[in-house]
C-alpha cells in the first residue's frame, strides 16, 4: 500500500463523533403544540440544544400537517418558528433555524397543493409522508404532477413503510422518477424495531439513501442519536459524502 492507501485507511478507520457530516438537518417536530413533537417551548429549547450539539449547523422543523390531526397552516408554523428561533436567540443556540412541513398524503393534500399552500424548503423541496399502513392508490400520478409544478419531492422514512418491503423494485423506480429518499437516523439504531433497521440497512446496500433525518419528536431521543453513531451503517453513510444533506 502506497502512502495515499496508508493515509486513506487511516482517515476511514477514525469513528465519526458527531454528525457535522451532514450539516442540515429537514426533518423534525421542534415548534411547540403543533403536532405529536414538542410540548412547550422549553422542550423545542432542549431539542435545539441537542441538534447543535449533534453537530448540526442548520435545521428545517416540518410540523405534521394532516388532514384529520394536524391542521396547521403555514401561518400557523410561521408563527412557531418565529418563537423557536427568539428562544434560541436569548439562549445563544447557534443554528440556522428554518420551517417547512411534512405532508400527509391524505385526501386534503391535493386541495392544498391546488390553492399553493405548500410549505417548501431550498430550491422547492416538499417533504411527504405516506400512510404507515395502507399504499397510496395514486402515489405515482401526484408525484408526476408535483413534479411538474416544479416540486422536489423528498419521500420521508421510506424505510417504514412495510407494504413496500418485499418489493426493493420500487424504491428503484421512484429513484428513477428523481423522487428523493429519506431515512431516519434512529432507524439504524433498531429505535422503530429490528425490521425496520434491516430494511433502512438494506436500502443503505443498495444505495438508495439520499437524504438522513432526525425526525426528532422529543428531547428523550436525544442520547439515542448519540448511541447510532456507534452504527457501522450511520458511519458508513456519514462518510460517503454521498448523502444530499448538506446541499439542503
Ligand atoms: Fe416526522
């Protein structure tokens, strides 16, 4: 091995300590009473300070917005944003603090990408959700028209969805339609269960990940990322320089 192969091995074999990798963060719950995510402002507060400490540099919180459950407006999140981000100021919380959503793709979705309602971050970035439990019967004629309305779809943990599990074909199609994947970090962790971390280690194998979230719902979580690193897939991916994060 020449001295670049030394210098290589030696570079790839030092554990990552944090995930300054990835730089952006898209995929949380941080802003207080709007969803299943923070409970009051000192728990976004402990969450923010987890993030910077994690590593993190900028995040985009992306309240649910749910036809049902979930009705925030961007009005709604506008204004939580704005109280996060005065809470961090006084606080000295160094991060960039953004807000989009993250859509369900429920019968109320189309109604709102119709009157421009959707909530998007860098160059049209659009996070959707779909149900846990039941495919979506038009998943693929609403992404066609987003697309062409100028929408990046960023598809949020795809590896949670187990209707899709024995068919990695169509992870690969909705790749080639430059639909964008997303894996939540935990997952690698076994936080959701062993079924769902093989299948976000599968989709690792094939290449298939394009984007990592935290999706981070409260402060307990916080040691738990900590505990991922420790993951041979999380270091894996944290350094492949691969991953669409920081460009986010
Ligand atoms: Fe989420």
């Amino acid at each position: 091995m020449d001295i670049w192969g030394n210098l290589f091995s030696q570079k790839s074999s030092i554990p990552l300590l944090d995930y300054s990798a990835l730089t952006v963060d898209m995929h949380s719950h941080l802003i207080p009473g709007l969803d299943d995510g923070s409970a009051s402002a000192e728990e976004s507060l402990e969450m923010l300070k987890g993030l910077a400490s994690m590593g993190f540099r900028k995040i985009i919180t992306t309240p649910h917005v749910m036809v049902d459950y979930y009705k925030n407006t961007p009005e709604h999140i506008l204004a939580g944003l704005k109280v996060i981000r005065q809470a961090a100021g006084q606080q000295d919380i160094r991060l960039e603090i953004e807000a989009a959503a993250e859509y369900m793709l429920d019968d109320g979705f189309e109604k709102k990408f119709h009157d421009g309602q959707l909530m998007t971050f860098g160059k049209k970035n659009i996070l959707i959700e779909l149900s846990t439990f039941t495919p979506h019967p038009n998943l693929f004629s609403i992404l066609f028209d987003l697309q062409i309305a100028g929408y990046k779809t960023i598809l949020a943990h795809v590896e949670r969805y187990a209707y899709w599990y024995d068919k990695i074909d169509h992870y690969e199609e909705l790749k080639d339609r430059e639909i964008l994947l997303q894996v939540n970090i935990l997952s690698f962790g076994g936080h959701y269960g062993p079924v769902i971390k093989k299948m976000a280690e599968k989709l690792a194998d094939r290449g298939l990940i394009d984007v990592l979230g935290t999706d981070m719902h409260n402060p307990l979580s916080i040691p738990a990322y900590q505990k991922t690193l420790k993951e041979k897939y999380i270091q894996r991916l944290l350094s492949s320089g691969k991953l669409l994060n920081p460009s986010l």
